[in-house]
C-alpha cells in the first residue's frame, strides 16, 4: 500500500467556479469570488475584515508594512517555524527576536516573551502550530503592558479555536494560508484579517499597489491615485473561484481530517503510554483543527530511523521546520543564545501522512508500520 504524505483536495466544483469566473469576463481581483469568500470568514468566524491575497507569506508581510515596522524595530516570534513568519519583517529592516518553544507543544513559550521585549519591540508573531492555540490571553497582556501589536501567523488556523474564540480574530491582525498542503488549499493564495479598525484603510490601499482604488470603486473618493507605499497582492479571480468552492465543502473537509486525526491517536494511544511524549498534547484552552498529525521521537536518531522505516514501506513521512535561530540566514544575527526545546522539536518531530483522501485503511497500515518500528 502506497501512501504519500499529502494529495491536494479537489471538491469537484472547484471546475464549475472557475468556468463562472472565466464567463464572467473579469479576472483581476476583487471580483465576485473574491467578495463570496472573503464575506464567508467574516460570517464564519466573525472576522472584523478579511482581505484575500497570493499567499499568507504575502499577508504577513501586508501586515509588517501595516504594523509600521521601521529598521532597527525588534519582532518576537517562535524559532520553530517557517522562514515566512520571519521573513516579512527582515524586509522591513527588523531585527528578529526568536523565542523557545514549549515542551509539550511547538508552539511560542510564553513564559519566555517578557525577558525579550527591549524598548525596540514592535511585535509579536505567535504561530499556532498545527492548527493548536498559543496562550493567547497571556501574549496579548505582555503586548497591552508593552505597547505592541500582535500578529498571529495563522497559516494552519482554520477552524480553530482558543477559549472558544477562532484563531486569526485574536490579535491586531492575522494572516491564513491556502497553499495545497493546509485544510483549505487554492494551489497558493492566503488571507489577511484585520481585527484593529484603525488599518483596515490602509490595507485596501497597501493590497491594490498602495493606490485607494477599493475606496474609489466604493464611490468614497471621485478619482484614484497613488497615496501610500504598497503592492499587488490581491489573488486573481480563477485562484478565488478554487477557493470559494473549497469553502463550500469546509465542514465535511474538516469532519474528514478529524476522523483520520482520531483514528491516529487512538491506533498509537497503548504505545503512548510506554512513550509520554510521542503524541501531540493539546492544552485545555485550545481545540484541534485536524491539520497535522505529528510525532515527537526521543531524539534525531530515532527519527531518521522511523521515517527510513516508513519510507521502506512506500509511507512518506517528513519532518518539518529547522530552527529558524540555526538557519544559515539568522544563525549570526542571533548569535549564542541556546533555545533548547526549538531545537528538539527541530530533531524529534515527524509529520505523517494527512489528506482528505487519506483512508482509514491506510491510517491502519501507517500506524501498524509505526508499531512494527517501536517493537523491533
Ligand atoms: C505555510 C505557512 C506559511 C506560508 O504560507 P504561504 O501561503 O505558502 O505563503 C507561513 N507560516 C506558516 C507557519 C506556514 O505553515
């Protein structure tokens, strides 16, 4: 039995859409599907204002632009994450700040934010890794304390929740991803939400090449013209039709990812209790959105072994983020400073196969494989 790591999902309207888009003679952005999925987030999750674009790695650097960041400003975020957390806010001249993440979770420690704010800090970036919460209440008190915003990379968010409120309506603003490998894909293509009124203006503008082109199209200015700094990402029409049919299938998309999530629990439950730190841990206040299941092995040579193990049995495991703090980009901008559980987690996590089409049968056989592994 073959089973790769990921098949990116196809509802079966997505054709339709797109041929709708294509007869409605209008391409560009901020057409018809554009305005039909950003309106569904807003309902959904009671988002204030959401804005698509080409890519979450083009929301957040919307929203480091949003945020003002000025050379020689300080950013917080978890080591343990993709270069798209960070990268936005190096354009803009930034110095990141990386913070170590929790044992139990890869997620942001938030124990360990408030020793790193200077009075350069601008920002906070938590990523909820996996789709499971950071403490936000926590987070969003040191940023009230210090002045600052936050932003939440909410790439693998959708559909979760920390203490009953969704994730990406948290803080100042948050950005989501659609690229083929989360629980929503349009190939590529993302979302900025904007929680703080005061830049949902300046979003519009910042999206459409720093023109007010949106407000003009309102009737709220009688010309358009260029006021601000900006560029183009705002997602074109077919990308908004492959979206908007994703959105149609979202509860049974998700109702799907789950069932294949909790059949990998239960499968590795009996093992879990020789290895207390194998299964993810999701912490009371938050939920778990079905994004990812991932392993924690006791170190890197226990990994390499388990995905050459699964690899021999056609199963495609991988593992995920190298410590951003270690890359060969930051490593001399961060200098010394050990971030010891970022590490481990960059060493002993192991992502296993999830997708939409993924069927319980091959559930069975990847965890039966993981079994055969740990009794050898
Ligand atoms: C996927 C991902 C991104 C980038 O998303 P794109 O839509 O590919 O730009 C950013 N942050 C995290 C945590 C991600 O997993």
């Amino acid at each position: 039995m073959i089973v790769p790591f990921n098949i990116p999902y196809v509802t079966g309207l997505e054709i339709d859409f797109i041929k709708q888009a294509l007869e409605s003679k209008k391409l560009c952005g901020d057409g018809k599907f554009t305005k039909d999925s950003q309106a569904f987030f807003e309902k959904r999750y009671g988002f204030p204002k959401t804005l698509l674009t080409t890519s979450c790695t083009d929301a957040i650097e919307m929203s480091a632009i949003l945020a003002d960041i000025q050379p020689g400003d300080e950013v917080i975020m978890p080591s343990y994450t993709f270069v798209s957390t960070a990268n936005p806010f190096l354009l803009r001249g930034a110095k990141i700040v990386f913070a170590d993440s929790e044992k139990a979770t890869p997620n942001i420690d938030v124990t360990k934010i408030e020793s790193l704010v200077t009075s350069k800090t601008k920002a906070i970036v938590p990523v909820h890794y996996a789709g499971i919460a950071c403490d936000m209440d926590v987070i969003m008190d040191i940023a009230e304390k210090n002045n600052l915003l936050v932003i939440e990379d909410a790439a693998h968010s959708i559909d979760s929740k920390y203490k009953g409120r969704f994730l990406g309506g948290i803080g100042h603003m948050a950005a989501f991803s659609f690229h083929e490998t989360k629980n929503i894909i349009s190939g590529e293509g993302g979302m900025i939400v904007i929680n703080d009124q005061k830049f949902a203006d300046r979003a519009e503008i910042i999206r459409e090449k720093g023109t007010n082109r949106a407000q003009f199209f309102r009737g709220e200015v009688d010309k358009y013209g260029w006021v601000d700094i900006g560029s183009s990402f705002l997602t074109s029409e077919i990308i908004a039709a492959y979206l908007c049919a994703q959105l149609q299938s979202i509860d049974a998309i998700q109702e799907k990812r789950m069932d294949l999530w909790e059949r990998y629990f239960q499968n590795l439950s009996e093992l879990a209790e020789k290895m207390p730190n194998l299964l993810p841990v999701i912490p009371s206040y938050a939920t778990n959105n079905a994004h990812m299941f991932y392993l924690k092995c006791d170190n890197l040579n226990e990994r390499t072994q388990l995905i050459s193990h699964l690899s021999s049995n056609e199963i495609k495991a991988v593992f995920h983020y190298l410590s951003l703090h270690k890359s060969k980009m930051y490593a001399d901008f961060h200098g010394k400073r050990e971030l010891a559980e970022s590490d481990c987690w960059t060493d002993c996590l192991v992502r296993l196969p999830l997708f939409v089409d993924m069927t319980i049968e091959q559930v069975d056989f990847v965890t039966e494989k993981i079994l055969d592994f740990y009794s050898a």
